[in-house]
C-alpha cells in the first residue's frame, strides 16, 4: 500500500509544481503527462522512458527528472534487499540532479525528504477501493478529463473518509481551471480532515494567494510547518514571501557530516565522519564538534542496547549537541580553534538562547521526534510563527 500512497502523493506534487519554474516547455509537456499516466497506471518502466524523451525534449526542466527520482523511489518499495537499495540510490542521484536545473523543485524536495528521513509521517493509509479508485483520477486528470478525474476523487473520499490526499486532488482539479474559491475549499477539507497533510496546507495557501488572502495564506504556510517541518517546498514559499515583505529568512543549511551506523554482524555502533575533517585547518574545530555530536549518540544508544532500552532519538540528538557544543566552549575558551560553519554557529546562538530544541524541531527534524514535537507545539502555540520572527531562520 505504500506504493498506491506515493503514487496519490506524485500527483499533488506536479500540480504544485506548476507555481515554481521547473515546468518542462511546450515540447515537453505533453511526454511529462503521458508519463504520469503511465505511472499511475503502474507502468513504471514505461513511464521512466516518457520521463526520459520529455527530458531530451527540454533539457532545462528539472520536472521530467524528479518525476523520474519519484518512480524509482516508488519501485524501490516493491523491490527487496540490494534492489531495494540501489534503487533508492538512483532515486536520490536523480532528485539532486533535478535540484541542480530547478532548486525549488518540489518533487525532487519531497522524494530525497522520504529517503532521508527515519520513517513515514504519520498520514492515513487508504483502503483498497479508495486507493484504486484514486489511480484511476490520476489517469484521467493527465489526460486532461478534469470533471471524470473530480468525479474519482470524491468516489475515492467517499470510499475512506480519512483520506485526504482525495481532497486534495480533488482540489487540484479547480486550481489547474483557476478556479481558486473551490480549490480552497477542498483544500481546506483536506486540512480539517487530517489536519498533519503538509502538502494540503501548502496548496491551501496556493489558492488563497490567488485571491490575494495574503494574511490567511502566511498563516496556511505557518500550518503547513506545523504539519510537517521538513517539508522544504513550504518554507519556500514561506521564505518567499517574507522576502517580499522585507523580512528575508536564511537557510540553516545544516548538512551532516557525522553518522552513526549499526553494523548488522557484530551488533555495534560505528561511526561515519566526513572526509572533509581528515585534514589539518580551520575545518578541524568544526570536525571535533560533529565527532563529538556522534559519540555522544553511539555511548547512549550502546548502553540503551545493552540494558534492552528503546532509544529516545530526540532526547539523544539533544544531548548530544549540547555535550558536542560544551566541548568546543571549553576549547575556545582554553585558547584553541573556534567553529566556523554558520549552520553550527547558529545552533549555538540557539542553545544559549534555550532555543536548541526549538531550532532542531523546526530545521532539522525528523519523523522520529514527532511526540516530542507535537508535545512543544501544544506548549508552545504560536511557538512556530515566534521562532520565525526572532531568529529569521529556516531549514
């Protein structure tokens, strides 16, 4: 079923690729939607193949690629152990492909979002009936029949009330013919039925926009953070819109360069620096900060290991900042080379404000801290919008 879930995602995202600049041309167009009803079709082979001509029709377009990136993710969930990988593989080296030709991409955000992330939002899993009743819109919305394709969509919603990826396609079907108080309407009832759909959100505040509800939308894109904050698609139009009302943000930028792997035979925890660090220079501060940050993970979740206990992935990535930081103080303070990464400089700024779990909750999350972000949000609840106001910062 995950599958049928990607493939109800893959739509919406072409649609809400229509507002950024990653369309393919005239030329192009038509091979990108003979794809995607392929794809919805299941025919994956065939449809990388059309994504493939549409991109030798348009080189420039970064549309054709990520929609190759999807379907290989997609594949990749019908496939098992080294197939399995290696597809993901060329998924991700496809999507950072296409954010080379169109950095605001959405498809290709969302698909290295999925393969990066440590497990699925939390989003309804649709029955049978709804989820084949939702392939078959797909098919008729990218063949241009936008009425039978609604006609579907309400059909797949009736068959599972709680699946709101139906209203938003369903919504889709008004946006593509500008028709913006219907598509708000469907995308609002997406958000009221599961109000954790990010991508509802942000096309919400797609058609407010159109209607000039520029307040409603902000607060739209707020919610959409709010659902779901590694979601960069709504940070881009958040950062968008911000910058044109005077108040730029700046992307944290936060890449790690520190892992810590479990080898499978000899059960224990490993860990992957970045390259970068191996040599002398002012990059070594920075490279002592992230080793620190992975010791800190390999000692808690050794004796977590050890003593049979479940992992708290937040609490861990927590402390374990906070132990790196506090050793790089110390060395400064001592005399010695201070951090130089703005990303890591930033994450500082925010531990002495007491602002860290606030920063990693909202630019550099992952599913797993989902408790722990619902639990601040509910103690916090314009804690997003006030976050975004003092610092200016985004993922």
């Amino acid at each position: 079923m995950k599958t049928g879930v990607a493939v109800g995602l893959s739509l919406a995202l072409v649609c809400a690729a229509g507002h950024a600049s990653v369309l393919p041309n005239k030329a192009a167009e038509p091979l990108v939607n003979e794809a995607n009803v392929l794809v919805a079709q299941g025919k994956y082979q065939e449809g990388i193949a059309k994504f493939q001509e549409a991109a030798k029709a348009d080189p420039a377009a970064s549309g054709p690629l990520s929609g190759i990136a999807n379907v290989l993710f997609k594949a990749s969930f019908n496939a098992k152990g080294d197939a399995a990988v290696k597809l993901r593989q060329q998924a991700e080296g496809v999507a950072r492909q296409a954010l080379t030709l169109g950095a605001d991409d959405p498809l290709a955000q969302e698909v290295l979002r999925n393969l990066t992330d440590d497990k699925p939002a939390p989003l309804h899993m649709p029955n049978q009936a709804a989820w084949k009743a939702m392939q078959e819109g797909e098919v008729l919305f990218h063949s241009n029949k936008l009425d039978e394709a609604l006609a579907k969509y309400d059909e797949s919603l009736r068959l599972d009330p709680l699946y709101s990826t139906a209203a938003v396609n369903a919504g889709d079907c008004f946006f593509v013919q500008k028709k913006w108080p219907e598509a708000e309407e469907r995308f609002r009832k997406a958000t009221g039925i599961e109000p954790l759909n990010g991508q509802a959100w942000r096309f919400l505040a797609d058609a407010l926009g159109w209607q000039g509800k520029w307040s409603a939308y902000e607060t739209a894109l707020f919610n959409g953070v709010a659902a779901q904050p590694n979601q960069l698609p709504t940070w881009d139009k958040l950062a968008s819109y911000r910058n044109k009302q005077g108040y730029p943000l700046t992307a944290l930028n936060l890449k790690r360069k520190s892992r810590v792997v479990l080898d499978p035979e000899s059960g224990k925890f490993t860990i992957k620096l970045d390259s970068d660090f191996t040599a002398a220079g002012k990059q070594v501060p920075d490279g002592a900060l992230w080793l620190a940050v992975a010791q800190y993970e390999v000692n808690a979740r050794s004796k977590n290991q050890q003593e049979k206990v479940a992992d708290q992935p937040f609490a861990i990535e927590v402390q374990a900042w906070r132990t790196g930081l506090a050793i790089i103080d110390e060395t400064v303070a001592n005399g010695g080379a201070d951090i130089s990464d703005p990303a890591l400089l930033n994450l500082r700024m925010l531990a002495k404000d007491d602002q860290l779990e606030a920063g990693l909750l909202l630019l550099a999350y992952r599913e797993s801290w989902r408790a722990e972000f619902e639990a601040w949000k509910t103690a916090h609840p314009d804690g997003i919008r006030k976050f975004v106001n003092t610092y200016a910062l985004r993922p």
